[in-house]
C-alpha cells in the first residue's frame, strides 16, 4: 500500500473516529488529539498566527460549525508530517455529531515534496506557500450525509459556499 492510500486512509479513520467521540462526548475529544483552541458557531475571521494564516468562513457556516486546532504530534496524529492543523466542522441540526467541511493543513516544503509525489489521491491542494511551509486545504470527497437530509443538504450548501481562494490569507 503506498504512502498516500495510507495518509487518506488515516485522514478518513481519524474524522470518524472523532466524530464518533464527539457525538458521544459533545466537545469531549477523550483519549484522542486534544485540540489546543475550539471556537463554537463563529464567522468572524480566524486568525493563526502561530502558522501565519487567516480564513474568512462564509456568512452562511455561521452557527453550523466548530473549530478546532492541532499542533505538533496532535496534527502528526490526524495527518501525517503535518506540523498544523485546523479542522472547520460542520455541526449537525441536533448538536450530537460533527463532519469536517474543511481541514487546513501546513507542511514543511520537504514534507510536502514528499506527499504531493505519492501515487494516490492527493492529500489535499496547496494554496499557499510561505517561509518554508506549505499551506493546504482538504475538503470532502463527498456529502457524509443522506443527500436528502436536513443535515445532507445544509452540509451541500455550506461545502457550496466555500470559496477557499478568497477566504485564505497569509499574514504579513
């Protein structure tokens, strides 16, 4: 199995797992990668200076998601090589569960060179690159809910809404 089969593979196991446990737990990540910030129902800007980036959400995601963060050996855990991760979560109608709608991601540029050169679906696409790190987005390969659902389609709506190359900003 090449590298890549096994990062999506670990990318796919991780989302579910955690949502599994937030459904269970609300907000409690257990014994997963704890994050090191949460916001909750936010559109103001998110800013991570640690990682010298912003993202704008849409209007629209505006009480429908959550943010967590990860840093270190916590992002290494959700995506491998990763040195960062920031997860935007959409929330389900009745608060219990959660699905990623958007996870941004930095690499060093080695890293990246490395990943980005696997055979496989790519781990996600490059949007920026700044000081050595490359900045990536990874979104859904597909709606986790019934397209007919409430939650199926507000989650439609949201992922339609996103406008990665407007809403992504390195800071200066």
């Amino acid at each position: 199995m090449n590298f890549k089969k096994i990062i999506v593979g670990t990318i796919l196991t991780s989302v579910v797992a955690i949502g599994i446990t937030l459904a269970v737990n609300y907000g409690n990540v257990g014994h997963s990668a704890q994050p090191v910030a949460q916001e909750s129902g936010k559109t103001d800007l998110y800013t991570n200076p640690e990682e010298n980036f912003s993202f704008k959400p849409p209007t629209s995601w505006n009480g429908h998601y959550k943010v967590n963060q990860y840093a270190g050996v916590d992002a290494n855990n959700i995506l491998p090589s990763a040195k960062h991760v920031v997860q935007f979560d959409y929330t389900t109608k009745d608060g219990k569960g959660s699905e990623t709608l958007l996870m941004i991601s930095v690499f060093t540029k080695t890293d990246w060179a490395r990943l980005s050169s696997e055979e496989g679906p790519p781990v996600g696409t490059s949007i920026a690159e700044s000081n050595d790190m490359v900045y990536v987005y990874t979104t859904p390969q597909s709606n986790p809910f019934d397209s007919q659902s409430e939650d199926g389609k507000l989650f439609d709506q949201l992922y339609g809404d996103l406008k990665i190359n407007e809403s992504f900003v390195l800071l200066k």
